[in-house]
C-alpha cells in the first residue's frame, strides 16, 4: 500500500467514527456544572442528505445579493430557521430520528449556539457529507449510458 491509500483509509477510519463536536449543555444539565456535552457528528446518511439538498433549495438564496444591510437582515430572517434545521439533519442519522427530533434539535441549537459555532457546524456537516464520492457515482453512471439503444444485429 502506498501513501495515498493509507491517508485515504486514515481518513475514512476518522469519518466513520465520526467527530466529536461541543455543544452547550441543556438547562438541567448545567445545575450540575456541566457546561458543554459532546455530541458525535457522523456521516450523513444519504435520505438526510436529500432531506437537506430540498430545504437548500427551499430557502432560495442567490448569487447576487446586494452588499446591503436591510437586504442582508432579510437574507438572516428568511435562512436562520431552515439553515438551523439543515444542521440538525445533518447531525441526526436516520429516518425517524430526523423526522422525530429535527425541529426540537434545531430551535435548541438556534437559541443556544451563536451564528459562527453553527457556521462551524454546517462546514464540518458539509466536510462530512462525501458529495465528492457522489458526484463521481452520477459521473459514472452518466458515462454509462443505460437507457441508449444497442445496435446487436450488422
């Protein structure tokens, strides 16, 4: 093996046992001192990431946004809500869990963390997510060209 298949292996053993990311502690936990919990980030499976892919698009952010404060106060009040809700899919695994505990997660960590801790979030979410190795599975299977005819007979 050379080196490049032994960081690759490095990297996935890392990815599959996830991250290990601080978040505040909930109420009850912080009269007892505790003031952060560890919550562990793995990949996301890839229902969440279509989950995630269509509340993207249902936020509608585009390229040309004005360096203006009333448009980027806008921009803030329309986003927070559905981008709290993407981080939270991506760090629940799963169906139900996602359907179950996505909304209770994201107002949790919408009133608890500031919005760098949950840039920091979404950018380990979005390092996480593999879409490198799924876009070479769609760039395989285009090249394949499936549904063409086949010319059998001469």
């Amino acid at each position: 093996m050379n080196s490049e298949e032994v960081e690759i292996k490095t990297v996935d053993t890392i990815l599959d046992k996830g991250v290990r990311v601080p978040i505040p502690a909930p109420f009850f936990l912080k009269i007892f001192g505790v003031r952060t919990i560890k919550v562990i980030v793995r990949r996301p499976v890839i229902g969440n990431m279509l989950r995630i892919s269509k509340m993207y698009l249902k936020m509608g952010i585009k390229d040309e946004t004005e360096n203006d404060w009333r448009n980027w106060i806008d921009i803030f009040a329309k986003t927070v809500v559905p981008a709290s809700r993407i981080v939270a899919i991506g760090m629940l695994r799963g169906r139900i869990r996602g359907l179950l505990f996505c909304r209770p997660l994201a107002f949790y960590l919408r009133w608890n963390m500031d919005t760098r801790q949950m840039a920091e979030l979404a950018a380990l979410i979005v390092s996480l997510s593999g879409v490198q190795d799924f876009m070479n599975t769609i760039t395989f299977l285009r090249g394949m060209k499936m549904t063409t005819p086949m010319n059998v007979s001469q």
